[in-house]
C-alpha cells in the first residue's frame, strides 16, 4: 500500500497494539532526536559558511600582500632561494590534527604549531634582513589562513552530507514511518472494536437463545404439569367407573405387548 493509506500488515491483536504504540512512541522519540541534531548541525554549518566567507576574502590580501613582499626581497638581495633551500632541513610550520564533536558527528580541526628554532635566523644579514623578516611573518600568516580554510572547508564538506543524511532521515521518519505506524494502530483498533461488536452480537444472541429455550422447557413443564393435574382428576371418576359397573374392565381393550 502507499500514500496516506500506507500501514504495516500485521494480525490485529491486542498485543500488536501495545506493540505498536511503543514503536510510534519510539519513533516520535527518534523524529525529535534528529530534529534537533539536524538544527544543531544546520547552525553549526551557516557559521562555517560566514567563517569560510570572511576567510576566502582575507586570503585575497594576504597572498597579495605577501607576493609583494616576496617581490621586495627578490629585488632588493636577490635570488636567495639557494640559501632557503639549504637552511631549511625540517620543517618548522607543521599542522597536526584534532577531532570536535558535534552532536555526535566527528569533524577534524587543523592547527598549526611551530617545531625548531628559526631555519632562517642567518638569512639576510648582508643585505634586506628586514624585509625578508618581514615576508616571513607574512607567509606564515598566509599558511596559517591557508590551515584553519582547510579546516574549514573540510569540515563544510562532511557537515554537508551529516546534514543532508540527517534531513532524509527525518524526512523519512515524519512522512513515511509514522503515518505508517498511525494508521497501522488505527486499523488494529478498528478490528478490535469490530470484534468487539461481534462477540457482544453473538453473546446477545446466545443469551436470546437461552432465554428462548428456557421459555420453550416453562411451556413443556406447564403443559405436563396441566396434563397431570387431569390425569389426576380423571383417575377418581374411573374408579368409581369401575366400581358401579358403569365401565367393565373386560370390554377395555389394553396395547399388544410385544416380548
């Protein structure tokens, strides 16, 4: 069956009503559960959509920022790109991972942290020391941005499919499971009050019935006890019958019996 008609086949017994019951009572529970993880989700995502927003907005200019700035130190020290590659051994800018629940969802945090002392604390002292200071700082801002959108966005992407997931789950539970179990429940107590009517026509009918044969055994009882009254009567006016002659009991033929 589909549409609103839509209910489980089931036998309609008292127990499958109990039953029943519980199950819409559960999946009441569970409708109300998912709603609120829903909305909790949802709030969740539009504040990573402002963050993201505002971020991808920043980033702009502070890449600008620091291409400029990369540009200043080219111009003024040069290609020192030889020099970067052998300071830099390890890395000193490194991210490491987390978890954040919520409502039950998992969601990884990026988080950058400094590791070693400074790679590039000997670049620069002949000339633009300053300045390549200062595009450090500056690109450093631009991979920590670069980190926490990445964050962000990854976030935004598992949130996205938690959030559409949970949607169809209510969606489903709202539509289709609980009209299910409500007309499930009112057809079972349909039946049982159909039955109901049923045994109490048939209890009718039986107590007629009783009351109609017993009728019937009143009437026979009157009528033997009416039949033996006069034969009671009748017994006396034979005997004396008998006894003056007026009936003789030779003439009176009895019934053959048979051995």
């Amino acid at each position: 069956m589909s549409g609103s008609n839509a209910r489980l086949n089931i036998f309609p017994t008292r127990m499958a009503l109990t039953n029943m019951k519980q199950k819409l009572k559960g999946a009441q529970t569970g409708h109300s559960l998912l709603k609120r993880k829903s909305e909790a989700l949802s709030k969740r995502f539009r504040g990573i959509t402002v963050k993201i927003d505002e971020l991808k907005r920043n980033m702009g200019q502070v890449m600008q920022l620091a291409s400029f700035s990369l540009a200043e130190v080219q111009y003024i020290t040069g290609d020192i790109s030889y020099q970067i590659q052998e300071a830099s051994k390890t890395a000193q800018l490194r991210v490491r991972a987390k978890q954040e629940n919520v409502s039950g969802v998992m969601l990884p945090a990026f988080e950058m942290y400094n590791e070693g002392g400074n790679a590039f604390e000997f670049t620069g002292l002949g000339r633009g020391g300053q300045q390549i200071q200062k595009t450090k700082e500056v690109y450093t801002k631009a991979v920590e941005t670069l980190v926490e959108l990445a964050s962000l966005q990854t976030a935004f992407v598992i949130l996205d499919e938690v959030i559409k997931a949970t949607n169809r789950r209510v969606n489903a539970i709202e539509h289709v499971i609980i009209p299910r179990y409500e007309n499930t429940i009112k057809y079972i107590i349909s039946e049982l009050d159909e039955q109901d009517r049923e045994e109490f026509f048939r209890l009718k009918k039986v107590q007629s019935k009783k009351k109609e044969r017993a009728q019937n055994e009143e009437s026979i009882r009157l009528q033997e006890a009416d039949l033996a009254e006069k034969r009671g009567h009748e017994a006396p006016i034979l005997q004396a019958a008998y006894e003056t002659g007026q009936i003789d009991m030779l003439d009176h033929e009895d019934e053959d019996i048979i051995f």
